[in-house]
C-alpha cells in the first residue's frame, strides 16, 4: 500500500496531539516527525513540510501563515486549523456536508481551512437556508452558543482542571463581550450573511461538547416557510455519516450540549412553533468542531473512507 506522507506542524497543542493520536497507526499514513529539540526549528519545519504529501498546521494564526509561506513545491496539502485562512477565497472551506461544490473543492484543493468550533454550528443551521431562499442575506440574526472548556487549550484545560481553581469557573462564563469573536469573519461569510450576528458564546463547567441555537421569529422567514419546511430543509440537507438532521432530538424537554462529546457527529434539529423557531446544533468542540473535522478533510485529500479514523 501506498502510503500518504504527513506531517502535524504544532503536534504540541490540543488539536495536533488528537490529531496524532488518531492517525498515528493508519496502515495509509507514514508520519513525518521530528525531536523535541527541533519542534520550533524553522528550517527542520519547512523540510518536513516541503516534505510531506500533507502538512496539518495546529498553530496560532500568525505561526500558521510563517508556515504556509514555507511550502516550496506545488505538492504539499496544507490542512490549517488556525483561524488565519477560513475566509480566504483561495483555501478550500472544510466543511463537505454543506454542498457537493464544497466537498469536491476540498479534495482538489492544496489549501484547505478548518473550519471554527462554534462557527461549524452556526454555518451549518444558515447556509442552507440562506441556500434555498428560506432566509434573506439581510437577516440580522443572534446566535448563542455554550461549549465544554477544552475549546479554550492547554491553559483554560489547567485552570479548569486545577485543584485550587477559581470558585467562578464553576459557574457558565460568557465571554467576547466585545462582540469581536474571532469566528464571527467566517459565520458572516461562508453563510452569505450581510451582516455578521450578534454572539454569545458560553464556556462551561465540561470538558468537551457543544451547542449552538439560532432563533428566529417564523415571521423573519421568506414566504412559504415555515417550521415545517426548515425541518424538511435541513431532513433532505443532512443525510450523511457525520451530520444528521434529528426530529426530536430532545431528551424529554431539555438539550444537552454533551450529547455528542466523544464523538465526531452533528446533530441538527428544530424546536419551537408557527411563531418562533430554535435552530440547534449538537457536537463535540473537539470532534467535527475540531479535528474530527480535520480528520475528514484528510480523508477527502488522500482519497481514503470520509470517515476513516473518525468516531462516528
């Protein structure tokens, strides 16, 4: 067997370590590593780079376009999981599900951006909306969102961790009070949306999982739409392995935003009535809000199953 030569820029943080761990005994994968001495190394960087067929960048934004900037062939797959290309026109946006255009420029491309945790949901309730006609550019919409702590890295994992952590962290913390969310770029523009939503993004007292809820009054929908036909739009949308429309998908009234942790599935669903509706989607931050959602690119890239390594 062929083997895909691939090497995690930044295997040291959150991501790239559940990236090596999930890929490091695929009988199709050769990784590419080097010695703790030489992980920051800028030259022993760009030859494993220029040396690998795909090359993840698990790295802050800046450290992530340095990287890029060092492939020196036409070869190398770039995989970034940073937020420094998601709107960039010339990668390809990581998210396969949200149209065949999207999936077969994921596959072709070498330039391919993860997309955010908390964005994934909210793209994945509007894009298709906005796609169908249901909902209009102008929409001006909210969107809250809570998520397990690992999403803010090794030092929010410590400090939740800690056994002498601050009282507060026991309690959910709402955050980018500034409404400058370093995903509201992407939600804006991969949905098509003319306006960027107002955000609300909660972290809370677990470690992984995730949901985020749009609402919306029936009467900010087009003509002809109406909760029933958003179901359907999103029943006849998602019908793959990794995202799924679910009816119902409650548990007796309540919505856990841990339903999915653990795992790399989405789970879509609609609640509400004729007057206002919930948009939700359930998954795991560190799954298809992460590397699940890298993994699958992958998969894509180097023609393997879409779901192979993935925890579906």
């Amino acid at each position: 067997m062929l083997k895909s030569k691939v090497f995690i820029d930044g295997s040291a943080g959150t991501t790239g370590l559940d990236i090596f761990r999930r890929i490091s005994q695929r009988d199709d994968i050769e990784l590419i590593t080097l010695p703790e001495e030489l992980r920051k190394d800028a030259d022993a960087r760009r030859k494993a780079i220029n040396s690998a067929d795909v090359a993840f960048l698990c790295l802050p934004d800046a450290a992530a376009k340095e990287s890029a900037a060092m492939v020196e062939n036409n070869r190398t797959v770039l995989i970034d999981t940073s937020t420094a290309h998601r709107t960039d026109l010339a990668w390809a946006y990581g998210f396969p599900e949200l149209s065949p255009s999207f999936e077969e420029k994921i596959k072709t491309s070498k330039r391919i951006a993860v997309p955010g945790c908390h964005a994934s949901g909210f793209i994945a309730l509007i894009y298709p909306l906005i796609e169908c006609g249901a909902l209009s550019p102008a929409a001006k919409l909210s969107c809250f969102s809570i998520t397990g702590y690992s999403g803010g890295g090794k030092k929010m994992i410590a400090d939740y961790e800690a056994e002498d952590r601050d009282t507060l962290l026991g309690a959910p913390r709402q955050y980018a009070l500034s409404q400058k969310h370093k995903h509201l770029p992407e939600m804006q523009k991969i949905t098509g949306l003319e306006n960027a939503p107002i955000f609300s993004p909660v972290v809370s007292d677990f470690y992984s999982g995730m949901e985020v809820t749009v609402p919306l009054f029936a009467s900010e929908l087009s003509d002809g739409f109406g909760i029933g036909e958003i179901k359907k739009i999103y029943a006849e949308k998602y019908t793959g392995s990794v995202v799924k429309y679910a009816d119902g998908g409650d548990e007796e009234g309540f919505i856990s935003a841990g339903k999915k942790s653990g795992t790399d599935l989405m789970e879509i669903s609609v609640f509400g009535n004729e007057e206002r509706i919930l948009l939700t989607a359930r998954y795991d931050n560190l799954g298809k809000g992460a590397c699940g959602a890298a993994i699958e690119c992958l998969n894509l890239v180097i023609g393997s199953e879409k779901t192979k390594a993935m925890h579906v």
